[in-house]
C-alpha cells in the first residue's frame, strides 16, 4: 500500500495587505451580505467575482423554509455571472460573511456544493480562478484554484 499525501497552499494576510484589485472584489463580496436573505439562519453569506473584462458582480445567499430550496452566495453569484457574461472568465471569486454580531473573524470556505460549482466554471474557461476568503482579522487566499479546496474531485474527465 502506498501512502499518497495532498497538500493545500492557503497565503494568509490581513486586509490591509490585499492589493487594491482584491479589496476591491472583497468589499463587493462584503457589501453583498447586506443583501442576504437569511431568516432562519441569520448567517449572511456575500461573494463577489471579478470577470477577466474587471467586471464585478456579486450575489448572496437566499434561504427557504424548505431548507434544500436555498441556495449559497457563491452559487448565486457564478450562475448569475456565466449566465449573464457567458463569454467572460472567472478571475477571482471573493467571499465574505456576517452574522448579527458583525464580519466573521475568520474566513469562511465554500461548501461542498459551491466547491463542485467552482470546478465546473474552471473547466468552463480553462483556468483557475483565484479565492479569496475574508474574515475581519485575516483573509486566506487559494491561488491554485478550487482543485486545493476540493482534492481528489469529480469531474467531466469521469463521465467520458
């Protein structure tokens, strides 16, 4: 048997030291929470993309009283951004969440789903996209694409 060991390389930095292009993708994401639908949860999740013309768009989470109905804010935002710019590469996918007390401390990752999600727009345009995760006291930033945060993946590559 053989051991095969995978590793994830996460920079860590506080805001301040984000270039002025990823606050700026960041504070979309962050001023996105405000728009959460979030009543059952009260955890307002944003996430905001930059495309490769320097577009941003962001979206939210929006819950349902049926739980599986919902959807999270990176879903909301990739789809919305493939569906309306179908020709523009993801860049950078920012996210950001709050609860009643204020921003998260610490960054939040995206959930299974969104991570497959996140997957699926790479191959759509050939290429990694940055993540980048906000918390109040650091930010974690995935240069390496999706494919750190979700090792050993399902993809297309399977059903051919």
């Amino acid at each position: 048997m053989k051991e095969m060991i995978l590793q994830t390389k996460v920079l860590v930095c506080p805001y301040g030291e984000l270039t002025d292009t990823d606050r700026e993708v960041v504070d979309a994401a962050r001023a996105a929470t405000a728009n959460s639908y979030a009543i059952y949860s009260h955890f307002n999740v944003g996430a905001a993309v930059r495309l490769g013309s320097g577009i941003i768009v962001s979206g939210t989470n929006q819950e349902n009283a049926a739980y599986p109905s919902g959807i999270c804010a990176e879903r909301t935002t990739l789809f919305w951004a493939n569906s309306q710019y179908p020709n523009e590469p993801v860049e950078t996918l920012a996210i950001a969440a709050r609860t009643e007390q204020g921003e998260l401390e610490v960054p939040i990752p995206p959930c299974g789903a969104c991570r497959q999600v996140i997957l699926e727009t790479e191959k759509r345009f050939g290429r990694n996209i940055r993540i980048i995760l906000y918390g109040a006291r650091q930010c974690y930033i995935i240069e390496d694409g999706v494919k750190a945060l979700l090792p050993l993946s399902f993809n297309a590559d399977f059903l051919e």
